[in-house]
C-alpha cells in the first residue's frame, strides 16, 4: 500500500525498539483499529502483526517520521484535527512540541497505567494532552485529566487454549506432565526469585512438574539471573527449572498453552497482562497482589492473588494448584471465559475509540471517511 493509499484519521505511536508490554498492546491494537479507522503507525516493526512492510491492510499505513511530519501538516478533509495516540514520555514530549511549537492540527491522547505519582515533567505532559486513558480506576486516581478509564484487553484468537490441556505440556520436549510458568522480564521488580524459591521448595514434592522461566535478561540483570541458576544448580534442580530466555512474540502464546499454571509474582506492576494472557490460554493464575490483578482475577474460581513478596502465600497457593491438577484445569477455563467476557481486546479497542470520538466532539466534527464505522463503547471517569 502506497503512503497516499490512506490519509489517516488517528497516528499510533510506539517509538521504542525493543518488544516491551506497550508494544504487545499496540501489536494486538493496531489490526482491529485499522479495520474501523483509517489508522498510521510511527515507530518500530512489529513483525508478530505485520507491520515490518510497507504492504499493510486496507485502512492501515506505517509511516516514518517525515511522513507523519508531513500528513499532520494539514486537518483532515473533513475538518477534524488528526489524533496522535502516545503512551510514552518521550512520545508525548515529541507530540506536544509538533502541536505547539510547530502549530501541527493535531490532537493528542495519551494512555496512563502507572499507579504512582508520576514526577513533575511527566505530570507536565500529561496535562497538556487533550485526552487521557487510563487502564485501572487506581492510575486513573493519580491522572486529575483522565477522560475515560479503559482495561487492557487480550487477543483471544493470539492466546487460545489448546485442544487438550492436560497433554499439551508433552509438545515442550522438558520433564514431567504438566508446566508451571513465568512471564516476563528477569529482573528482581518481577519477582523472578520468589518464583524460583517457591519452585525449590514445591517441586522436590510434585516429580510430575516443570516450571519454565520464559523472558529477557537484560545486560544490567545478567547477575541475578546466573545467581538464581546457581541457587538451582546447588538444589540439584537445573533440568526442572528452566530458563528459555527472550521468547519471539508469536511464539509466546504456545508456552502459556503448554503450562497448566501462570505465575505473576511482580513486586509492582501498573496493570499486567500476562495473567491475562495465561487465563487466555486455560490456564490457572496465581498473583501478587499488584496492578490490576485483583481485577482480572477470581479468587478462587480462577486462581489467586496472594500478598506481594509473601513467598509463603505463594507456596500455599501453588501447593494447593499442584496437588489437583484436574482443578486447575478446571480453573483454566473458567478463566478463558471470564477474559471473553471483560478483557477481550475488542473491549478496549471500543472504549479507545469512543475516547477518539469525544475528542472530535469538543471539535463539533464527529464524521469523516471512517467515523460511521466506528467502534462503540462506554467509559467512565475515576472516583472524585
């Protein structure tokens, strides 16, 4: 598709290199979007959606710089000023300048799912935005201009079930029946060591378990990921605890089908979308209680969410997981459902787009080549 095949209505932005969750969530966002709004995309390939060329679906453009420069030097057709959706300081900081230094037509929203009090240049930022969304009522409660509050959602065709839980585990080529698994960056925030120390003590109890640790050492955390492999090598654990290191982002969903259980035990999070990823895959969750987790989970129907650094709860919780895989099974799929009927990615693809609508009503100009076709939602605003 040539630049001039689309003149796009909304710009996504995700100018960061490395795969991180913002991505995932703009990897998963973007096809949909681009099927109710003539849509642009600045920034890195996603190679999982197809982003890396040129050719892309039919109301969808990746645009380089210049040409987003280019295309948001004019309103379009219709009136309506160009969205610019940004979810990163930096990205902010590049969108306010263009509107307001170099007088581009232009609208800005930014998502927030940070649950601290940002620092004051961020805090700057956000306040010059002209829409902001928050994905919990809780980083809603540090965001005074949040205009709507919409939850993260998970692909349900990326992240299905497989056809047999209980013998999916034998495709892995590791030791044992069944799988327990975290997701995630290795490094101490995500609470990689209380997994590790939590599969010490249960694993020497449940022969029929592998636990795998699927995610990225960074060079700054290299220290702390051969510490934990120490500490299980000297336990006589190396062939059932395993790091697969950074896993490619369209092979992640089959290690979560592979698992019977996912573990999110991060000492912060601001939402978290890896139980939501695992639930969308059958499997049971275990949590801390950080992010948006206790939102996403049902205690006891399909998982748990324990206190954060409580390596005992945590135990307790898996102990009692491990001892009957047929309810974990069980808990599974109820999850799958509950992510279909809450989290599913065109639930937060329809509360994005009624946020974009609100926008070009405070313009009086709601119509365009694509408006008709836009996705309706509903969004709320946080507690005053």
């Amino acid at each position: 598709m040539s630049m001039t095949a689309v003149n796009p209505e909304v710009i996504v932005c995700n100018i960061k290199r490395r795969f991180t969750g913002v991505s995932g969530t703009v990897n998963a966002l973007v096809p949909l979007q681009a099927s109710h709004l003539a849509l642009g995309y600045l920034g890195s390939p996603i190679p999982a959606i197809g982003i890396a060329e040129e050719n892309s679906p039919e109301g969808f453009v990746r645009l380089s710089l210049l040409q987003a420069l280019r295309v948001s030097s004019k309103r379009l057709p219709d009136g309506r000023m160009r969205i610019w959706h940004v979810r990163r300081d930096h990205e902010m900081l590049l969108a306010v300048l263009l509107r307001d230094l170099f007088r581009l037509p232009i609208k800005l929203v930014f998502t927030s799912a940070a649950k601290h009090r940002h620092s004051w240049f961020p805090r700057w930022l956000i306040s010059r935005m002209d829409a902001v969304i928050s994905t919990t009522p809780e980083a809603a409660a540090f965001v005074p201009n949040t205009t709507s509050i919409v939850p993260h959602g998970i692909s349900l065709e990326r992240f299905a079930p497989p056809a047999d839980k209980a013998n999916a585990w034998l495709s892995s080529g590791l030791p044992g029946r069944y799988g327990v698994g975290v997701f995630g960056r290795v490094r101490p925030d995500k609470g990689i060591d209380l997994f590790v120390e939590a599969m010490l003590r249960l694993l020497p109890d449940f022969p029929d378990f592998c636990a795998v640790i699927a995610g990225l050492a960074q060079a700054q955390h290299q220290g702390f990921q051969q510490q934990l492999q120490a500490r299980i090598d000297a336990q006589g654990m190396s062939e059932r605890i395993c790091f697969l290191g950074e896993i490619p982002p369209d092979q992640v969903g089959q290690w979560y089908r592979r698992v019977l259980i996912t573990v999110a035990c991060p000492r912060y999070e601001p939402f978290g979308l890896t139980p939501l990823e695992g639930m969308a895959c059958a499997c049971a969750v275990v949590t801390s209680d950080t992010g948006a987790f206790r939102s996403i989970v049902d205690e006891g129907v399909t998982g748990y969410v324990v206190p954060t650094e409580d390596l005992d709860r945590l135990v307790e919780r898996l102990r009692d997981l491990m001892s009957n895989p047929g309810q974990a099974i069980d808990m599974g799929y109820r999850g799958r459902e509950r992510v279909k009927a809450l989290f599913s990615i065109e639930q937060e693809a329809e509360g994005i787009a009624a946020v974009y609508r609100q926008v070009w009503q405070q313009t009086g100009l709601t119509t365009g080549r694509f408006g008709n076709k836009a996705l309706k939602g509903q969004h709320g605003k946080p507690p005053s």
